[in-house]
C-alpha cells in the first residue's frame, strides 16, 4: 500500500537524498518540467543531471506523457537531481500501483539513505585524527 497523495488534482511525491529535498507534482501534458520556477535546462545546466531525474520515466516509457513541477532545496545539485529522481518515482506509484514493481527493480525507490557523517570531538573530521606525535 502507498500513500497516494494528490494535491490539486496532480499527482505528488517526495524524494530525498542527502540533504536534498524535493516536492514533485506530476500532470498529464506534453512533458514541460519546471524546477523551482525556471526552465529544466536552466536548473540542471548538465544533461547528465537531466538524464538522472528523468530516469523513472525512461524505465516506464513514458517520456513526454507528464508535465512535472518541482520544488527542491538543499544539498548539492547532484543530490537534487537524485533526490528529483527519487520523488518523481514516488510520484508515478501513487498514479499507478501497477509501475511498482518495474521502479523497485531500478533501484529509484529505494531512498539513498546515505548522509555526510558528523564531525567528532577532538578530531578535524568524522574519522581523520590529528597527527600522533610520539615525542
């Protein structure tokens, strides 16, 4: 069972990863996507970054069947991308329970439960040590 939301008669989903945020609302259209206000290509300049959010859609051939907004925040823009990804996937199980299984396998899910670890006391980093000096 998921939890289908639909805000506004659109179809929506959040994906993380990292400390990336992002809100996806999906729409039946002709396959504009706008991320936070501007145009796709103008928010992820490189097309790497573009091929990675649009992934779910390429999985389940539906490239251009959906117009998607998109409000994201946080983190660097790969994990944006990432985190696009992962929130449009959730996205497309709440429109159809049937693109589950096909999405699972891919892996775009599954949230990337991996953050930066803390930086610890007395020492410059999460794992690095000062330098040990014997004398």
């Amino acid at each position: 069972m998921t939890h289908a939301k639909v805000i506004n008669g659109r179809n929506y989903g959040t994906g993380k990863r990292k400390n990336a945020i992002a809100r996806v609302f999906l729409s039946t259209g002709t396959g504009t996507v706008t991320v936070n206000g501007r145009t796709f290509e103008d928010y992820f300049p490189r097309e790497i970054l573009r091929i990675i959010a649009m992934q779910p859609f390429a999985a389940l051939s539906k490239q251009g069947e959906f117009d998607v907004e998109v409000n994201v925040s946080g983190g660097g823009v790969s994990a944006q991308a990432t985190a696009v990804r992962h929130g449009i996937a959730r996205a497309l199980v709440g429109l159809d329970e049937d693109n589950k299984p096909t999405l699972k396998k891919a892996g775009y899910i599954t949230r990337d439960a991996r953050k930066k670890e803390r930086k610890k006391p007395g020492q410059p980093g999460a794992r690095k040590k000062f330098q040990y000096s014997k004398r």
